[in-house]
C-alpha cells in the first residue's frame, strides 16, 4: 500500500526553532501560528536541527548550494511584516488561505484525508469516531490500556 507521511510545520506551542534562533525570526500568531521572517534569516541552520519535525528546508538556490533563507511551512497563513493579500506576501510566503476562510493547502489536498485543521476540539472528536468506526474501543491519551498494563507488568505477553 502507499504510505504518506507529513513533514509540515506542527506550529508547536514552545516551538525549538523560535528558542534557537539568533537572529530572532520567529513569531506565533495568537492563534499559535509560527511565522518566520524571511528578511531577518541568517541561514544558519539552528532552527533544521532544533526541529524534531523536520520543518524548516533550505531550497537550494542552485547546483550545489546548502543554505541561504530558511523556509518552511506557514500553515498558508501569509508571513510578518507584510500587508495580508499583498503581492510582497504572495511572494514570500505563498497565498494566504487563511485570510480567505479558507483551510491550509494541506488540509484541502490531503489524498487520504487524515490531515485537518481548525478548533482542535472538533479535530478530537472527528479523528475519535474514525477511531471507532474501525473497530477500536479507546485509542491515544483516552486509552486506559495503556495505563492498565503499565500498572501490572504481569499482563503483558512477554516474547
């Protein structure tokens, strides 16, 4: 079978790319957006290894070249420092879907639809009863499982 895997920005409430950059390019969004400003990029690259997501790339610019202006995913929420809809922001970061109601490009073109975006209430409860519809009983932090057996170690099917 086919297997996707994302490796877009998870826009991390204490993100470790905001933490270690020097050049303080970083933002969030009081909707908990990362944004990062392109102008004040240094290239150095703390913010690649910082990820444990792997979101920040540096596009080679030509054969053989490694850094230059970091990017990474915007949650198609347009950039800083520019005016929403500009052509300066279109430029830089890409459409801004969110400004437009709309979702984020990789919510909206997910082939297997298991990517959302939104109120992370509605999110819960959507992937639960996908959950469920599968056949399982609990399933992620909800799941007792998990904590019955590390309680007693004597259910545990040893190899």
């Amino acid at each position: 079978g086919e297997t996707s895997i994302s490796v877009a920005c998870m826009h991390c409430s204490d993100a470790p790319c905001m933490a270690v950059c020097p050049a303080d390019c970083f933002s969030q969004t009081e909707d908990g957006i990362v944004q990062h400003n392109k102008d004040l990029c240094i290239g150095c690259g703390y913010c690649l290894f910082a990820c444990p997501f792997g979101a920040p790339q540096f596009p080679k610019q030509q054969a053989f070249a490694e850094r230059g202006k970091m990017d990474k995913c915007t949650y198609c929420s347009g950039g800083p420092n520019t005016e929403p809809g500009s052509e300066k922001e279109r430029l830089l970061y890409g459409a801004n879907r969110i400004a437009e109601g709309k979702l984020p490009m990789c919510a909206s073109m997910c082939s297997t639809k298991s990517l959302l975006a939104g109120d992370a209430e509605k999110i819960s409860e959507i992937y639960s009863k996908r959950v469920a519809a599968r056949g399982a009983k609990d399933a992620g932090w909800a799941s007792t499982a998990a904590d019955e057996l590390a309680m007693d170690a004597s259910k545990v099917r040893k190899a």
